[in-house]
C-alpha cells in the first residue's frame, strides 16, 4: 500500500495515474468508492447513504470497513495500490495502521499561494472529462463557453479545503514515521512524477511466484507462464538467433525492435527479473547499437497490427483527438459538407504518406476513378469505404502496412495516427462520421440493435490481448483506432476468419437497442445482400468475455459514455443536462 497525501490541487491525482501506468498499483480514491458503494446499493453503501443524504459525515468506522473490503479484492492483493488522500483524520490513520501495512506514504508539499491559484483557475470540460488551467493549459477558444467550474474550486472553497489539510496533516504524520518522502509538488508534472518513481523504484515489487517486473502488457510484476499465455517468448522458448522481435520493457527500449544477436542463460541484478533468479537474457541489434532485455519482455515483431486497441487515455494523447475540430466532444456530430469533405479527401489521397512516413503515390487514374464515384454517390464518403478501390502497387502483404486498398489507406492512416495524415483526412473522417450518427435534418441516427459480428485473419498482437484481457478484468472500456466494419451474418464472418491460415479472430458484438453510435448501412454499401453495420472511430465497448480464438463486446452508446464520464468528475444538474441536449 502506497499512499498520496497532499494539500487540495497539490497533484495527487496526476502523480497517482503516472505511478499506476508505471507500477500496474491500483488507484483507489476513497471518496470514490463511498459513492460507488451507494450506488451498488450494497450493505455497507445504503449505511453511507443514509449520512450522505442528511449531510453528515461518514463515520469514520464505516469508512475503514468500505477500505479494509475493497483492498481485500483480488487486484489489490496482487498489484498492490494507491491511497489517493487517505487517511484524513488522525482517528482514520490510528485505526487504519493497525489493520493495514504502509510501504510509503508520499508527501506533496506545494505553496498556499499556488495552491489557490491552481484551483481557482481550473475548469472543466463536462463533454469530454478534460480539465483545463486559464492560466496553464488554456482551453481552445471554441470550446470556452461550455468550461465549467467546480464548485470546490470556488476561492473560499479552496482556502477552507486547506485549513483542513493543514489542520490534520501534522497529526497524520506520526503514525507513518520512517516510511514519509518528502516531493516537491512546484515542479513540472514529469518531474514531480520522476520524483515519485525515484522512491519507490527502491521497492521490491517482485515475488518468487512473480518474478518479472516492467512488462507494459502487465499490470505489475508477472510470472513467465502469464508472460507465454499472453505471447512473450520464455526462458523455455527463447527467440532464435536473426529473429526480429520487439522489446515490451518499460524504459528506454519500450517498443524498439532489433534483431535477435545472442540468447544466454544469466543471473539476474535485479533489472527487470527478481534478484538472484536465473532467465534467457537476448542481445539485439537495431542497426544503431546493441541492447539486452529479458525473453519475457520480447515478442515476435507483427507491423502496425491493423485492428489497433486502445484505452480512452490513448484516445484522448492521440494525435486524432488533438486535431479533431469537435465542438461536443467524443459524441461528434458536426455537420461537414460534402464538398469540405472532398477538397480533403484530395489533399490527404495526393500527400498520402504510409506506415514508415514514406510517400505512398496514389496514380492519377485512381484519384480520378476515386473521385468520379464520390462526386456520383450521395453518401459518398461512406460508399466509398464499402468499395475496394485500389489506390495502388501493393508493396506489402502485411494489411496494417497495405495502402493499396482506399479503405485500408484510411484505417491505416487513422491506425498509424501520423500527424500529417490524420490532418489532411479529418475533415473527410468527420463528414463519415455526421453521416453514420446523424440523419439529414440533423437528429440523431439510431441503430435498432442486436448482435453483429467480425472476422479477422489475425489474432491481435500480444499487447492488445493484454489490454483486452485487463478491461475485462477490471471492467473498464476499450477502443478501436479505425472504423469498424462487421455484418449480421456470422458464417459470413467465421469465413472472413478462416480464409488465411484458419488461425484468425472472431469478434461478437452486442448492439443495446436504440444505439447511438453506429449504422447499418446495407442501403449504402455497393455489396448486394449484405446488412453491414459500421461504428466509428475511437468507439468505446467492454468486453464481455474472450479467449484466444474469440473475444465478445458489447458497445457502448455514445450519450450514456458521455454522461457517465461527467458524473464520475462529479457533474451533476446543468453540467449533466448539457450532455443530454445532443
């Protein structure tokens, strides 16, 4: 256990998801799981609401055996966690430290005068959960309007918020003695986070059963019969010598490729595998120089995997995201004419760059052919996507690295998420995009529901599996890159799967009646008889369940995502009714 204590606007919670991406520890705000707990409307959460409701405070006895259930779970028991702003009172931290063992307790410690001005200054974004600084990080000009602030970063609010602090801290302190480092919360937010990692770097984080540390694929340390099931090579299965491999080690080497020098049996310093235990250490090349890195953290080199998954945090760093002229957010249904959508469909065809940043020429009798149909079709953007038009020379088998196809070229190019692609195909993307969640008058499409399948050739890359077996795990969302075409007729789909080396992947998806956030557009496609429904993308599912062979999601409608982000920022009222006009 590892807890974060600060003044209010100090950094907590910036420090707590760095350390969390980093360590795989399990942020756990208190205050968090009182308000998930009452609406469970579990036991020991209608207790808590039965104080809320009145305006008391939880007592503190009830809040420590909410804490004492919630660390018992199994992914605080094997991943370790965060405290984020707990214990509060010295009465909390008494009680708590005679149940709970504390590895470090870090102390933020910033100025009163920033704190105030950190606060007051903040401003949130209730459409896209985003927070902003007018001072800092001031927020585009067309999204200003809409920025509201929170009624706890209010002047008198913020300055009665840290007399508390202050009130409390120096009884809290004692109970901790020896274990309390000491940051500097006035530095930039990378160094301050350094700062973090720098103490507990000196943790043990491994254990016999668990021996390897430093896989981004895994939430904490790892033992090698995870690191298999998940496709890392192993001290038993080793890369071959000129296998080209990439390295999943936290670091310096995080996803750079070589090829495969040497492999030798060595005993570990510490780095990456426990102390003292004996792993397949692989020397690689890039060209440049040579590097070292544990078997576990390598896996079989797959270029730019064409069905790329991500979380929302990876939506939100994305190039996409940054250059999306949105005005409401994820639920984006801006109205783009068809004629915008043409001059950019032009600029991104005749500058196309692929994979590797290298030009890819698209031959004027293709530009021509491609603009011919989108000047005849009505819903052009999205009829052409159904095609397959050929841009060019295909000069790869790999499909993520195949732009010779139009549609492949716009998934590859929303895959990649290169900068000078993405921009010159957004307003074309967005045009797709109105038309897919939009009828003409401009009222929201629905979708009428029910469950859709897709077929791939290939199973996604070891990463990805790990990214969906953690989501369902923790029941969090993920997302794909790229829009996604499935059909409503699973043998159609199984085929798909089977067409190359049979050893692909089958998606089953479950679409909620009533669905914002995808069409069928069977009356569009140029296939005859086939009812193909296409989400776009960045579209947010949970995953139901999976395997190797199989995973199965189920979507997640763009209102209720947006809805449900602002109340997990605490938006409630008008905040909350903004969402709900679109």
């Amino acid at each position: 256990v590892i807890l974060v204590a600060g003044p209010p606007a100090a950094g907590k919670g910036t420090v707590c998801d760095g350390l969390k991406k980093r360590y795989g520890l399990v942020h756990i705000s208190p205050g968090q799981i009182l308000r998930d707990e009452v609406c469970k409307e579990s036991d020991l959460g209608l207790q808590v609401k039965h104080y809320m409701s009145q305006g008391l405070l939880v007592p503190h006895e009830l809040v420590i055996e909410i804490m004492h259930e919630r660390l018992r779970r199994p992914d605080v028991l094997n991943r370790g966690c965060l405290l984020d702003n707990f214990p509060l009172t010295e009465e909390q931290a008494a009680t708590f430290t005679k149940r709970f063992g504390v590895e470090k307790l870090l102390l933020i410690n910033v100025p009163e005068d920033d704190l105030i001005i950190r606060s007051t200054q903040r401003r949130l974004d209730p459409l896209t959960g985003r927070i902003y600084h007018l001072k800092y990080r001031p927020p585009p000009a067309e999204i200003a309007a809409r920025l509201v602030q929170r009624s706890d970063d209010q002047e008198e609010s913020v300055k009665q918020r840290i007399e508390t602090y202050n009130q409390h801290i120096q009884s809290i302190l004692p109970y901790f003695s020896g274990k309390i480092s000491q940051i500097d919360g006035t530095k930039a937010p990378a160094e301050v986070l350094a700062l973090a990692c720098e103490v507990l770097e000196d943790l043990e984080w491994t254990s016999e059963e668990l021996p390897y540390f430093g896989n981004v694929a895994f939430a904490g340390p790892f033992s090698i019969q995870q690191a298999k099931r998940a496709g890392f090579y192993s001290p038993e299965d080793p890369p071959e010598e000129g296998a080209k491999v990439v390295c999943f080690q936290r670091g310096a080497n995080w996803q750079r490729r070589g090829l495969v020098q040497d492999v030798s049996e060595c005993t570990s310093d510490g780095h990456g595998l426990r102390k003292g235990f004996e792993g397949m250490l692989v020397t690689l090349s890039d060209n440049s120089e040579v590097f070292t890195c544990w078997s576990a953290f390598l896996a079989p080199v797959n270029d730019r995997e064409y069905s790329a998954i991500c979380t929302t945090h990876g939506f939100l760093s994305s190039n996409y995201c940054a250059l999306c002229p949105c005005s409401k957010g994820v639920g984006d249904v801006d109205c783009i004419s068809k004629e915008d959508a043409r001059v950019s469909l032009m600029k991104w065809l005749k500058e196309l760059e692929d994979a590797d940043g290298e030009p890819f020429e698209v031959t004027s009798e293709a530009l021509n052919s491609v603009l011919k149909q989108f000047d005849s079709n009505e819903d052009a953007s999205l009829f052409l996507y159904t095609t397959h038009q050929k841009l060019g020379r295909r000069i790869s088998l790999v499909t993520g690295l195949d732009y010779s196809l139009y549609y492949r070229a716009l998934n590859n190019t929303l895959n990649c998420d290169a900068s000078h692609n993405v921009k010159n195909a957004m307003t074309l993307i967005q045009r797709m995009i109105y038309c897919l969640l939009s009828n003409p008058d401009g009222s929201k499409r629905l979708h009428k529901g029910g469950r859709v399948w897709k077929g791939d050739t290939q199973r996604p890359v070891p990463l990805n599996m790990q990214k969906l077996r953690e989501a369902s795990r923790l029941e969090r969302i993920v997302r794909f890159r790229q829009f996604q075409s499935t059909t409503n007729d699973r043998q159609l789909a199984e085929k798909y799967r089977k067409r190359e080396d049979g050893r692909g992947y089958l998606w089953t998806i479950d679409i909620p009646p009533n669905f914002w956030g995808a069409r069928d557009i069977h009356d569009i496609s140029w296939k005859d008889k086939e009812s193909e429904t296409l989400f776009p993308p960045y579209s947010a599912f949970r995953v139901q369940s999976m395997d190797d062979s199989q995973c199965h999601l189920l979507a997640v409608d763009r209102g209720s995502e947006l809805t449900d982000r602002a109340e997990r920022h605490g938006l409630r009222g008008s905040a909350v009714e903004m969402l709900l006009k679109y």
